[in-house]
C-alpha cells in the first residue's frame, strides 16, 4: 500500500520545491508570497524591469538594481554582472533569492542577487 499525503500544506511545499528545484520561471507575486519557502533557492524569475539604477559600491565595483515586476507585485533584484538591463524590458533573469541579506549593516529585504559570470 502506498502511502498518502493527507496535509495539503505539506503537498504544496512539495509542489513548490519542485518548481523551484526544476527552474521553472516564476513571477514576482509567486516569489514574494513564498518568500520563506523560496529564501536561499536559485531561482528563475520573468518580469518587467522598473525603477532601473546603476552605481558603484563603497569598493568601487560598479552594480545595477532594479525591480522586477508582474501585474501584482514587484521584487528587488541586485546585480554586479556586466548585463545590459533596459528599463521597460522583459527578461528572465536567474539568481539566489534571499529573505533577509545583509550588506554591511544594512539588511536587504527580499532581494534576488544575480548570478554572475
């Protein structure tokens, strides 16, 4: 006999850790309402890019951050590649996904970080 998963909780973390784990592209909304089911995963997430910046960190590495977004929501992304990103512009992006990461001192609240090459 087989077994049976009865707690449906139980089965969409399942469902969930397997869409993340099969880098299946999500969208912003998904991302940030799971986000502690999601914190520390590779992630794929497609959207539109807002709120586009460049600058340079304390070190003088240069970096872009921008938002990520879907009709419902908007998801911080921080990235040190040498990409070229265009405000208004859907792509599909691929990261490490934190809840809470800190930077120095200061705490960066549900950020995808970019792999870089």
């Amino acid at each position: 006999m087989r077994p049976r998963l009865q707690n449906p909780l139980l089965i969409a973390a399942l469902l969930l850790w397997a869409t993340a784990s099969a880098a299946a592209n999500l969208v912003p909304s998904q991302v940030l309402g799971n986000t502690q089911q999601l914190n520390g995963q590779d992630i794929s997430v497609i959207g539109v890019i807002s709120f586009l910046k460049a600058g340079i960190t304390p070190d003088g590495k240069p970096y872009q951050s921008f938002k990520l977004c879907d009709t419902n929501a908007c998801l911080q992304v921080y990235t040190r590649d040498k990409s070229t990103y265009t405000e208004g512009k859907q792509v599909t992006v691929e990261g490490h996904f934190w809840a809470v990461r800190h930077e120095g001192a200061t705490p960066h609240f549900n950020e995808l970080v970019l792999d870089t090459d």
